[in-house]
C-alpha cells in the first residue's frame, strides 16, 4: 500500500516495532529479575501473552489492500480504499497498474514451480542468501543470550541485565535512523555503511575478549573501564545492524518479488530467516564454550561475505514502484543475464547511476 517514495521508510516501521518490544522485554526482564524470592522469571514468561493478545484484537481491525481487494474482483472497492491510502482522487494510473499486474498473476498457475524459472533467478537467490547473510550477521548472539554473554566477560547478574536494556536501546534510536535514511540515501548504502561499521566492532571485540581471556576463559577480575570498550562497540555493532542488515532484511525481500510469484518467494524468504534463528538460537552456547572469542570472527566472516555480495548482486531499489521492480535487474552487470527480454511487465526508463 505504501507510495514507491516513502516505501522503505513505512515498511522498516515494522522492524521498528520489534526493537521497541526487544527493548520493553529487557526492560521488564530487569525488573523482574529484582523480585525477592527468584520467582520472577514466571512472570518474564508469562508477559508474552500481553503482545499475543494485541495482535489477536488488532488483526479484527486490519483492513484489506487495494491489492487485495483486487484479486477477489472488487475493483470499486480497491479503487476507493487506495484513494483514502493515497489521500487523492486521481488514482487512475496506478489502479490500472495493479489490475495489470493482478491479471497477470492470475496467468500463473504454479508459482512455485515459476519460482524456480530462470527468469526469476535474482529473486529466488535474494530471498535465500539475504535472510540466511541476517541471521548469520551474529546479531541473535547478542539479542537472545546478551545477558548471558555479558556475564561470561565478567559482568555481575545485574549488570548483564541492564547492558542488555542498553543495547536495545541503541536498537530502537539506530532503527529510527534507518526510517529517516532509507529513502534518501537508499538501500545499498545503508548495507555497505552497516556491514563495515559491524566488520569493525565485532573484529575489535573478539580483539578485547580474546586478549583478557585468552583460550582458558579466566580474565580474573574485569576492570570497569575495559568493560565498558566491550559493552560500547557491542552497542556500536548493534546500531550498525539496527539501520542496515536487520530492517533492510525484512525490505529489500519484500519489494523485489513480482506478483505471480510475490507468495512463494515470500514464504521462502520467511522460512530461510526462521530456520536460521532456530539454528544460531540452539548452536550459539555450544559455539562461545568452545571457540570463545572466535565466534566474532566467524560472524565476522560473514558479515565479509555478504557485504561483497550486496556491493557486487543487490541492485537498487530505491523510489521504484513494485509494479515496474522488474526492470531493475535488466540493468544490472550479473542478472540482466538471467532475466528474460520478452516479458509482459511494464517498461520502465530507469538510470544506471543507481548500479555497480
């Protein structure tokens, strides 16, 4: 529903909204934790029905997409419920868009199987490696064990607690960042700025950690100050994910699939992230016991790779309707290889500046 110029901005509101929960989950779990009697976990735990409860009144209330409405054949429907999103009468061009575009889709009988179409190679990788590249960026070692983590470099239980409260709050105002820059700086420039920034911080910190540790993890007494340089670039490494690799994840995925193949692709997207958070959730204690500081270079291995990737694949998408997305890989050195010359989407002019 969104307009193509404030697209990503709207869209990364939704991440925005998951960092403000992180953030309130810290928070209470420090209360919580401050509870005589050490019953407060129960109440960590069962808080999760609150946020359920939201969600289940909210979703009574959630209204159709013009999309929507036009895939069931309620063309006045849709028409008048984009008028209200777009606030403007004359809707018409992009009605028009979308009931080709709906009519196109409706050609597709198999999206799955047109999935795997060569001219739709660029999507199907986006929607495996960016979700796979997310998860493999280290942040879940930070946002499921932070507590545990900071106790491990000799934080007191307390202490662990609050880092993490500080740490979600980077999230939060780094998320905000994200919404004011996505649409005028674009895509890959928060990607590229976002992996370096990680690169860096999560270098310097297997750097601090592996030098008081060592390989036997016994630091002795933790001075303050040198607590602090490892709770300051993990904050740092945070924000850097915050308005690059965590909202553009769930973005760029979201508005690179045409239609016909928008539900398959999307699904693939989501079970790719889903699958690899359950993987680095059950591996990551595993991993810290055995290669100690080394595990922030392996997460900085990858956060390597797929920065290269982003710099030499990802296009940008940056102010183009969903509508005309298509294009966008005809202009590219490596897929317009793969995309196929005599498809049915509306052509668009679109300039090369905005590709490597």
């Amino acid at each position: 529903m969104a307009p193509h110029k404030c697209r990503g901005a709207l869209n990364i509101g939704f991440q925005l909204s998951i960092t403000i929960g992180i953030l309130v989950a810290n928070m209470l779990n420090y209360s919580f934790a401050q509870i005589k009697g050490g019953w407060g976990w129960r109440l960590s735990l069962g808080g999760a029905v609150v946020p359920a409860l939201i969600v289940i009144v909210g979703s009574l209330a959630l209204l159709d997409t013009p999309n929507s409405l036009i895939e069931r054949g309620q063309h006045d429907a849709a028409k008048t419920r984009l008028k209200r999103i777009r606030g403007v009468n004359n809707v018409a061009e992009e009605f028009n868009d979308l009931v080709a575009a709906s009519e196109a889709s409706k050609l597709v009988e198999h999206p799955w199987r047109n999935l795997m179409q060569r001219k739709y190679r660029p999507q199907l990788t986006m929607a495996i490696l960016i979700p796979f590249f997310q998860q493999f960026s280290g942040i879940n070692v930070i946002v499921f064990y932070a507590p545990v983590l900071f106790q491990t470099i000799g934080f007191k239980s307390d202490a662990s607690l609050i880092s993490a409260v500080i740490t979600g709050g980077v999230n939060v105002f780094a998320t905000s960042v994200s919404i004011y820059g996505v649409d005028k700086w674009g895509r890959r420039f928060l990607f590229l700025v976002g992996g370096a920034q990680m690169l860096i911080c999560q270098i310097v910190v297997a750097t601090c950690i592996g030098v008081k540790f060592g390989v036997d993890g016994y630091p002795g007494e933790l001075p303050k100050w040198y607590a602090v340089v490892v709770v300051l670039f993990i904050c740092v490494y945070v924000a850097g994910f915050a308005w690059s690799w965590g909202p553009l994840g769930w973005l760029v995925p979201s508005e690179i699939f045409p239609l016909e193949i928008r539900s398959a692709a999307q699904s693939i997207n989501v079970s790719v992230n889903m699958l690899f958070t359950f993987i680095i959730a059950q591996i990551f204690l595993s991993m810290l016991c055995h290669i100690k500081f080394g595990l922030f270079l392996f997460f900085a291995f990858f956060v390597l790779v797929m920065s290269f990737y982003i710099y030499f694949f990802l296009p940008e998408t940056k102010g183009i309707p969903i509508e005309e997305m298509f294009e966008v890989w005809k202009w590219h050195w490596f897929w317009s290889s793969y995309v196929a010359t005599d498809d049915s989407h509306n052509r668009v002019e679109i300039t090369k500046e905005a590709y490597p």
